[in-house]
C-alpha cells in the first residue's frame, strides 16, 4: 500500500512538473514572437505643421499617425520614428540606417531612381505666397529677378534651380536655409525676401496658426498629381507591399479620411485609383 501512495505521489509530482514546464515553454515561444518582429525606423525632420510636428516631446501630425495606423496591430513589425535634419533623411535612407521616411515627400524623377515610393497617402498642391502689398507678382511669370528661401534639395528649391536654368537673363534670386518652414514664413512676412513656394496645407496652417495676416496665397496650375508619398530604401520591396496594402485599407475603411479631417479640417485625399 505504501508503494502505491509513493508512486502516485512521484507520478502527480510529475504531472506538475509537466505543466510547469508546458507553461514555461509556451511563455518563451510568446516572448519569442515579440522579439521577433522586424524593427521599422522611420525617418523625418520633424516639420512641417500639421504634417508632422512635435506635441508634449511625442511626435506626431497627419503622417506620423498614418504611419502608426499601417503598423497598428502587425505581427511582423514594429515601428520607431527617428527624426533627424532634412538631409540626413536621404542619407540614412542611403545607408540603410532607415527603413522609411515621412517629411511631405511629393514625387520627382530623382528621388524615383533611387528610392520606392509607396502609395500616396495626402493631395497638397503648391501655391505661391507673397504679401498683400506686392501687386508685382501674381503668378511665376513674375518671380523673375524676386527672391525667396529654399532648403537645398527640397522640391521647391530643384523647381526654382530649374526654372533658373530656363531663364538665365533674369533669374530668381535664391538664399538657401536650413531654417525650419514656418522660421521662413515669418521672414516673408517680415519682407526679408519676396515670395515662397511651398505646399497649400502646410502654407495656410502656418499664416493661421501664426497670424501672417499680411500675407496672401496664389493658386499654381500643376500638370502632375500633387501628391504626398511614404518614401522606403532600396530593398524595401516587401515592407512596401505590406505599406501599400495597408494604405488601400486605411482609405477603404475611412481612417484616412478622418486622420485628414482631424490635422487639415478637410478631406485632402488622393484619388482612390491612384492609391495602387
């Protein structure tokens, strides 16, 4: 009798074991898992408003939170933002050191050869901004012999160098900056140059936000869609089929929408047959 008491208990005390370790077990695999997921980083400079700017240190705006909505609940990645100068985007996305890059990221030839663009995400069409006093210009057959501040290797400032190219008689007069876009803005407004070229969205949050109420905006014509892309390294052909995917949800369901409404007050979207 004695025994069989002692082999039950080493048998019971087995069993135990056996779901101690079935537990353990099943706690390593799921710690696994997380560790496993494949760490995006995404590079920005941190502007322009209502894009992406900083609120109580935490980044955020209408591209960041798209980019924390693709991410949402992905078994496969996780995502971290960077920010960095505007330049070091392109040279982390050259190195490797970033997986992808949000910055109001329009579309041009150049940046098309050496990265891939995901879906475009926002419809922001240029315009020209000059002060209400200066009746001299009123479209870009004026800016001839105007100046303006750009950031090197910006859209707007490639635009501007060729336009300069084309007009070698009389051309614009361009003062690079590294200063941020809403610095520049104030310095038209103060009438240290002429007249600026930037995006619609990120041109009437800045006069409203900082009452450059002397300040006026000219509508451009533009012969390509004036679209807003995530932009991804070379190599980044399966992260951009997930991205691409997510992006069509996002506009199906609506979340692109509302995250428009919420940072533009519109709907900015870009055509849905465009979103591919």
């Amino acid at each position: 009798m004695k025994k069989i008491v002692k082999y039950s208990s080493l048998a019971a005390l087995a069993l135990v074991a056996a779901g101690v370790l079935a537990a353990c077990s099943g706690g390593a695999k799921k710690e696994g898992q997380a560790a496993s997921k494949k760490e995006i980083i995404v590079a920005t400079n941190g502007s322009p408003r209502p894009f992406i700017y900083e609120e109580n240190g935490e980044l955020t705006g209408y591209e960041i939170e798209v980019v924390r909505a693709i991410f949402k609940d992905s078994d496969k990645y996780d995502v971290k933002f960077e920010k960095t100068e505007w330049s070091g985007v392109f040279a982390g996305l050259d190195a490797d050191r970033y997986n992808m890059a949000v910055n109001n990221l329009s579309y041009t030839k150049e940046r098309a050869e050496k990265y891939l663009y995901a879906a475009p995400i926002a419809q922001n069409p240029n315009v020209l901004v000059v002060k209400k006093d200066d009746s001299s210009i009123k479209s870009l057959d004026d800016i001839g012999g105007k100046s303006t501040e750009v950031v090197q290797a910006t859209t707007s400032a490639k635009q501007l160098e060729a336009y300069n190219a084309e007009h070698t008689d009389n051309p614009t007069i361009l003062n690079y900056t590294k200063a941020d876009f809403q610095q520049i803005m104030v310095r038209l407004s103060d009438g240290q140059f002429d007249y600026k070229i930037f995006d619609k969205i990120g041109v009437e949050t800045v006069i409203k936000n900082q009452g450059l109420d002397n300040l006026k905006v000219i509508e451009l014509p533009s012969d390509q869609q004036p679209y807003v892309y995530p932009l991804l390294a070379q190599g980044q052909d399966e992260l951009k089929s997930f991205v691409d995917k997510r992006i069509k949800e996002l506009y199906k369901d609506g979340t692109l929408e509302k995250l428009s409404k919420q940072f533009f007050g519109d709907t900015y979207l870009p055509a849905e047959a465009d979103i591919k």
